[in-house]
C-alpha cells in the first residue's frame, strides 16, 4: 500500500488493535473489541504534620491565616518565637521549587512533612497551571502528596504557591529570592 499508515496497539491479554489508512480508504480494524473500566482513583487518607525547621532542628507550627469571613485567600506563615514568617516559594534549585519560611535576618527555615515515623519530606513547588505552583510533599521522588490546610469546623483548602507576574523573580523577601506566595485556596470541587 503506497502512502498507507499503520498503527497498533497492544491491549490487554496481548491483543493488538490495528489501523490501516491509506488516501483511498477509509480506517479499518481488525480487532475484538474490549471494555476497559475508568474509575476515579482516591489514595488511602493519610496526614503529615508541615512544620518549619531551623538549622538546629528545631520544629515550629506552620499555619494559614484567616483574618476576616472570607476564606478563599488566607496567608501561610511559619509561627517561629513568637512571630508569624512569611513562608514562600523560593526561586528554583534543581527541577522543583523548594518551599521556606524566611525570618527577617534572611535566614531560610525548612519546611518539611513529618512522617508517621519520624522521617522529613520535601515540601516543594512541583509544577505549574498559569500563576498557579502546586506544591507536594515529596517522598523519594516518587510520591507526592497535596498540602491542604483545615479549618478548626473541618473545611479544607489547598495550599499552593501564587504568581503575581511572569518574572521568574516575583518579589525579594529579607534579601531572599522568592518565586510565588504561599497561600491557601478553596479546593476545587468535582
């Protein structure tokens, strides 16, 4: 067959599922049909503490703050000596941005997931949809899970990074290089 194109496609129980095309016909299969199930998929329910950590190990609460009836816009801060640090999306080092809280000296705090056993996850910045950064505690590079935060009644909203503008640079906190805003966000629904 002159100019003809044919694709397959293995399916499954090793059946295969042939096209062919050329410019004087048209598609013909050759192929017993089979019905695949599509079904939303929801990982077991499972909490990691955030916290911010600073060079000596010590742990600090990392909260979002709402400050008026609205929910749908509230600030994520490190509570660190009796203070609130903003906590932000630094400019990328490697393929994701990592996620610190920043005191007002320009010392940069960890955040990081807690395990049930007391291990330390990433906290970062792994991909982006228009201004927005969504952010994942990451175990060994394989697993990710979403950051939410939940009110005291049991709402939830998700944590995410913000661009304002398209500058890899978004603005400049205590002399750090900061790549998105932490905030907190409705979920959306499906």
């Amino acid at each position: 067959m002159k100019n003809s194109i044919l694709l397959c496609f293995t399916v499954v129980l090793s059946s295969t599922l042939c096209f062919s095309q050329n410019e004087n016909t048209s598609i013909k299969t050759d192929f017993k049909e089979v019905i695949w199930h599509v079904k939303g998929f929801k990982p077991e329910v499972k909490f990691l503490k955030i916290k911010a950590i600073d060079k000596s190990g010590k742990i600090y609460d990392v909260k979002a703050i709402q400050n008026s009836e609205q929910t749908s816009l509230l600030d994520v801060k490190a509570f660190v000596k009796g203070k609130r640090l903003p906590v932000k999306m630094l400019v990328g080092q490697g393929k994701y941005h990592p996620v610190k809280a920043i005191d007002e000296d320009g010392q940069i705090l960890d955040i990081k997931a807690i395990t049930d056993n007391g291990g330390f996850l990433p906290v970062k910045g792994v991909s982006q949809s228009g201004n927005i950064v969504h952010i994942r505690a990451i175990y060994e590079d394989l697993i990710f899970y979403n950051v939410i935060a939940i009110s005291p009644d049991g709402k939830t909203n998700a944590v995410k990074g913000i661009k304002m503008n398209t500058d890899e640079v978004e603005t400049t906190v205590n002399g750090i290089e900061v790549f998105a805003h932490i905030k907190s966000i409705p979920q959306i629904k499906y």
